[in-house]
C-alpha cells in the first residue's frame, strides 16, 4: 500500500538526548519588501541585513540554515489589520510594521520529512536504515502550497552520502504504520539540521550570507 504522506516540510518531532521538547519558537525578522513566499516548515537562512529569508536553493545552498518556520505576524498595508499566517506570501505587509517570524531554532530540535522519491539501493526497511547517521539533501526545499501555506519540502533519497555539507542528518526512521511502504515515496525520515547557524561549532558564515530579497 502506497504510503499516505504527502510533502509537509520539515516537521518538529522530538530533541535530541533527554531534553524538554516544547516546540517553542523563537521570534525573528523578516524584510517588508522580501518577495519570497515562506512556508510553514520550510529551512530558512540568516541574511546580512538582520532578516530571515527563504533557503534561495532547492536542495538547500550552502549557507547554515538558523531554524524551521512555523509562521508570522505582520500589518497589512490594505486593512491595517494584525495579520497572523502559518506562510509569508511575499508581499502585503505594512513597512512601518515589522514583519515578525517565528521558528524552531534550536540546533538540537529533531524534524520529521517525507522522502520524494524511490530508488533501487534504498527501498527496503533495511536499505533505509542502514543510511540512519548519513547525510541527505533537500529535493524541493524552497517551495510549497499557497492554498495550505505549507512547504513541500521533501528529501531526495538519490543524494544521501557521508558528505556533512548536506542540508540534513538522518537519524533515525519514525515508525508510522500508515507510511511504511519502503518501495514508495513517503517514507518518514527523522533528521536534524547539518551545520545549524545557532550551533556552537560548524561552519555557519555569518560574514558572508545572502542579501537577496532584502
């Protein structure tokens, strides 16, 4: 049976070790004028200017992702009303205002996504579990739906590698009767982010991250 996971992003599920997992967020910034819609569980980078911004890479890019959007809160320039949103649409904010996003950024927050795709050396439980502590890209991680506001994020099974600059850590597989079928896209990975802006070490280039949309 084809599993019933569809693309939802990355999704909170639990933390690393034994800490308290409150799915708390924490509030940042996004620019008035970006352009670039942001999806509830899409990965998104720290910009120069301060902001926020979408990945501005399918399969991630190559600056350290600081946390997961979970939504926003900004004036709108038509009504002058409080706007609360799971997505950024990319335009219609008040600029007197600021656009405030809130995110899952803690470097030690697990996340659930569904894989896009199948592949010969990885379509049995086994095969799958066997890439648990190897590393996994994004196959769509910049887009999603503007009807649910929700990214469609998923990861591409083709490029899992021991290679640390992928976006994502593979850590374990969540066991979910409902989405078991290892021949079909779908499967339910638990990953954590690979070189996460708010960890202590890594590589995060916090001198040289995009300005684009700002």
């Amino acid at each position: 049976m084809a599993n019933t996971n569809g693309s939802f992003g990355l999704k909170p599920y639990g933390m690393l070790g034994s800490a308290t997992h409150s799915t708390g967020t924490t509030e940042y910034r996004i620019a008035s004028d970006n352009s670039n819609p942001i999806f509830q569980g899409m990965a998104v980078i720290p910009l120069a200017a301060g902001v926020i911004d979408d990945l501005q890479a399918a399969a991630g890019g190559n600056v350290a992702i600081v946390g997961v959007f979970n939504g926003c809160e900004y004036v709108s320039s038509t009504t002058g009303e409080v706007i609360r949103s799971n997505t950024w649409p990319g335009s219609g904010a008040d600029s007197n205002f600021p656009v405030r996003a809130f995110l899952f950024d803690n470097p030690s927050q697990l996340f659930t996504i569904a894989t896009s795709n199948v592949v010969s050396a990885a379509n049995t439980e086994a095969e799958i579990r066997t890439a648990v502590f190897a590393n996994i890209a994004f196959a769509t991680g910049n887009s999603g739906s503007t009807t649910t506001g929700i990214s469609s994020a998923t990861a591409d099974l083709n490029t899992i590698a021991t290679t640390n600059t992928l976006a994502l850590r593979i850590m374990g597989v969540q066991d979910d009767p409902e989405n078991a079928d290892f021949t079909a896209a779908g499967i339910p990975l638990i990953v954590r982010i690979n070189n996460h802006f708010n960890a202590p070490t890594g590589s995060i280039a916090a001198a040289t991250v995009s300005t684009t949309g700002v």
